[in-house]
C-alpha cells in the first residue's frame, strides 16, 4: 500500500498522514486542531507563535535553493510517502508555488502522485 503524505502551505484550502506543513501552514493546521509530525520552513509566512518545541521542526535559512513546500515534499519522500496532498500550495507571503516541474534539469517522479488542492491550477 502506498504511503500519502499531506503537505500544509500557507494559502487557502481544506483538510489527513503523516502531516508536513510548510511554514505558514502550521497557521492552518492549528486552526483544525491537527498536531503535525514535523514543520519545515523558515517561517516568514507563519503569522502565529512558532513551532512548539516538542513538534519535530527543520528550520530552514531564508536564502535557500528550495522553497519551503519543496522541502516538505522531500521530508514526505524520505519517510517512504509516495502520493503527496498539498493543500495550499499556491504560495504565501508572495512565495513561490510548487508546480510540477523538473527540478535542476531532474525529472521528479513524486508529481506522478502529488494532488493539489484548492482552486488554483497547474
């Protein structure tokens, strides 16, 4: 069976394991009482406190190569999920929005099994 993982960004969307949000939407998953596994992100979009310190947190430089939700799919794909559902992803603070794209000239098969949702579009 596959693994899913869902990835919390900080834009809008609607609520699921293990559960990766992506700096502001650490925001998000308070709001439903989700208690994440870990949070990744340098936190310029998260408008609450910061991650509290018994929750698995990678904290990430502002100057990065990778964008927040970039890094919470690869923290997903390390720990074995295979199928990624992003809610939010559409970039907060003004940021980047992941899109199924190849990444430094690789192909990355995870967008074979990555589901957006919300309204925008890829």
């Amino acid at each position: 069976m596959t693994q899913v993982c869902v990835i919390f960004g900080a834009g809008e969307y609607y609520a699921g394991t293990p559960v990766v949000p992506a700096d502001g939407g650490l925001d998000h998953t308070r709001e439903l009482g989700i208690v994440p596994d870990v949070v990744v992100g340098d936190f310029d979009s998260l408008e609450g406190r910061a991650p509290r310190t018994d929750v698995r947190t990678i904290a990430l430089p502002a100057l990065k190569d990778d964008p927040d939700m970039l890094s919470a799919l690869k923290v997903g794909w390390s720990a074995g999920c295979r199928e990624f559902h992003v809610y939010g992803g559409a970039g907060g603070a003004g940021g980047p929005s992941v899109r199924p794209r190849p990444t430094r000239g690789k192909r990355v098969s995870v967008w074979r099994r990555a589901h957006r949702h919300g309204h925008h579009r890829w």
